[in-house]
C-alpha cells in the first residue's frame, strides 16, 4: 500500500523528490502518513478533497483484501 500511494503521489505533484511515505501499524490498524511539499499540498487534496479521497478508497479497496483497516493521513 505505500508504494501504491507513493507513485500516485509522485505522479501528481511537482516535486516528486519531496514525497515522504511512512507506514505504521498498530495491530490489525495501518497508518499511511503522505507528506508532501507546500506547494503541492493542493494537488494530492484536489478540488473539493476529491484526489485524496480517490486514493484513500484505492488504499481501503488494498486493505480490504488483506482483512486490515487502513488510514491515510496527508500532512
């Protein structure tokens, strides 16, 4: 799942040099935490929240098929 959400993010923004992905678990519980640059924070949010939605639901739809919750935290 970090490496799903890191491409998408990469993709998106203008400095993909500048995307921190870090994976934490707590039991049956995974934290995805996306930092990005300040410039680019619009980008990956998009109009309405609509981009980071997309990819919490892929994220959700990964963690779905491994029976574990999954939380994407965009910072």
């Amino acid at each position: 799942m970090k490496e799903l959400v890191q491409y998408i993010a990469c993709a998106l923004v203008d400095h993909p040099d500048q995307v921190e992905v870090t994976e934490t678990q707590a039991g049956n519980t995974i934290v995805i935490e996306l930092r990005v640059a300040p410039d680019d924070m619009g980008r990956v949010i998009g109009k309405n929240g609509r981009v980071a939605n997309a990819i919490r639901a892929l994220v959700r739809l990964m963690a779905m098929n491994e029976n574990r919750r999954v939380s994407l935290e965009i910072i």
